[in-house]
C-alpha cells in the first residue's frame, strides 16, 4: 500500500512526495483504514491481514458502508512478513522474540536505507515499461496488469 500510495501521490499531483512513511497503513493490525490527502483529493484505502479480516472489508464495500479507493488484501496474518516464504522459527523462539515486530523493522530500515524508494523510479521497471508494456493505464499494462473479477456462480455445475 505504501509503495501504490508513493507512485500515486507523485503521478496525480505531479509533485515530488517530500515525505514516503505512510504510517497510517503500517503495522500488524487485522484491518487498517486511512485517508490520504493527494493534492485536493481525499483517498480513502484499506489493508487487511488474512482473509477473515479480507472479508470483513469486502462485506463492507458490498454492504456500502466503505467506499474505498484501493484495498490492499494479504491472506497471511501480518502479510509477508509472517507469510509461508519466510523462515520458520521454533516455538520457544516465538515465545520470546516478536519475530513479525522485528521483521517489520528490518523490512522499513532497509526501505529508509534504499536510493530508490518509489516503484516508478525503479530503472528496471521503467526499461519494462518502455520497452515492453508502454505507459501506465494504456491498453497493453490494462491487459497485462489489472484483475478482473467473475461473480461465482458463473463457475456452478
């Protein structure tokens, strides 16, 4: 979310983002809900950690009680973090060490540490983009990049 929420700031305002931590979306918490300023436009997203807590913002935006622009879904409790390709640590480890605190920590100063910060600065995007898909929003990145849903039933026997 921070990272969509970097680019988009940048591509809507045409400004350079002077400040990258969105800490509003940052954290272990099951569902986290933020409105973001981008120039004149309120932005209202959501992050929500495994699919129970998916749901439940789905519902809401079904039920339209939220009205979200972008909704980022992690089916792992803590997403990556804590997600099946990370290292497996021992129960007594876990007992004593908040392992997602502290991969998350590592996770953010690797990213205050790092030149490049912003998903649409990053050279080897760019060259993707350039040579292959062309600009953002044209046909080839909508084909290649965006998800369209089916309802269910069309899947019933």
């Amino acid at each position: 979310m921070e990272a969509a929420l970097r680019t988009a700031y940048e591509l809507i305002t045409g400004k350079e983002l002077q400040k990258l931590e969105f800490e509003e979306v940052r954290g272990q918490k099951g569902i986290k809900k933020a409105t973001v300023q981008i120039g004149a436009k309120e932005v209202k997203v959501a992050v929500a950690h495994g699919l129970g807590n998916a749901r439940k913002v789905m519902e809401d935006i079904k039920n339209g009680t939220a009205d979200y622009s972008f909704v980022e879904v992690m089916a792992c409790p803590g997403g990556c973090i804590m997600g099946g390709g990370q290292p497996i640590k021992n129960s007594k480890t876990r007992m004593t060490v908040d392992v997602a605190a502290k991969r998350a920590s590592a996770m953010y100063s690797i990213d205050e540490r790092s030149t490049i910060r912003k998903s649409h600065e990053n050279p080897i995007l760019k060259q993707i983009y350039k040579e292959y898909i062309g600009k953002p929003g044209e046909h080839k990145a909508h084909e290649l990049l965006h998800t369209h849903y089916t309802p269910m039933e069309e899947y019933r026997i």
